[in-house]
C-alpha cells in the first residue's frame, strides 16, 4: 500500500457515492465502523446507523474532490488520509469539509474504520 493507492480508496468511495446507493457506500466500512458525518449531529457506530446517514445524504447527489491530503501508512495493516475535500451536491450547492479517514486492511479488502467530516468553521 503506497499514497497513491490510498488517494484510491477516497476514488472507491466517491465512485459509490455516484451510484447513489447507500449500501454500495455502506459496504466500504467496517463492520465496526465510525462515522462522523458532516450534516448530522449523530455519531453512527454500525452499518445500519451509516446506511442510514447515506440513505439520506445520498439524495443530495454528493461528489467529492479533495483539496489537500495527509497520507500515513500506520504498518501494513492500517492507514490514514485526512485534509480537506469539497462537495458538490446536484443543486449546485458546495460545502467545504475537513475530513480524516483511517482504513483498516480486512479479509475482504481495505475498509474505513473511521471516518470524520466536518464543515469548515470559516466559510
């Protein structure tokens, strides 16, 4: 696992988020997953309170782009990128975010293990 291949995994993930399905989405994290997502005040802990999230925000019609990222491979086994990215939603509508994920290698492929996202304070 070098950079670039995690710079894939947010490519996985916004790929997902295209097909507007939430379990698509939901399938990228781990079963002992935590989001905290950035327009919801809920911290999600499990597959069902993420697909929920995504059930939701997924009819916003959301794309990222990253703006700045932070790769660390923590060992073989885990990894991080945090940094910025900015959402597009299909209303045109924008929204800025910090983000951090940290991926977990599993038998079935890398998956987020935590992911944060928050609306930048100065917009």
């Amino acid at each position: 696992m070098n950079d670039g291949d995690v710079l894939e995994l947010f490519d996985t993930w916004n790929a997902a988020l295209a097909t507007l399905d939430p379990d698509a989405v939901t399938a990228l994290y781990a079963d002992n997953a935590v989001l905290l997502p950035t327009v919801s005040n809920q911290v999600r802990h499990n597959h069902a309170e993420i697909r929920d999230y995504f059930v939701s925000f997924l009819q916003k019609s959301p794309q990222g782009v990253i703006d700045e990222s932070n790769i660390e491979m923590l060992g073989d086994s885990h990894a991080t990128n945090s940094g910025v990215y900015t959402f597009t939603f299909g209303d045109g509508a924008k929204v800025t975010a910090r983000y951090s994920y940290l991926y977990v290698a599993t038998e079935s492929g890398w998956k987020i293990l935590q992911h944060h996202s928050s609306a930048m304070p100065e917009g």
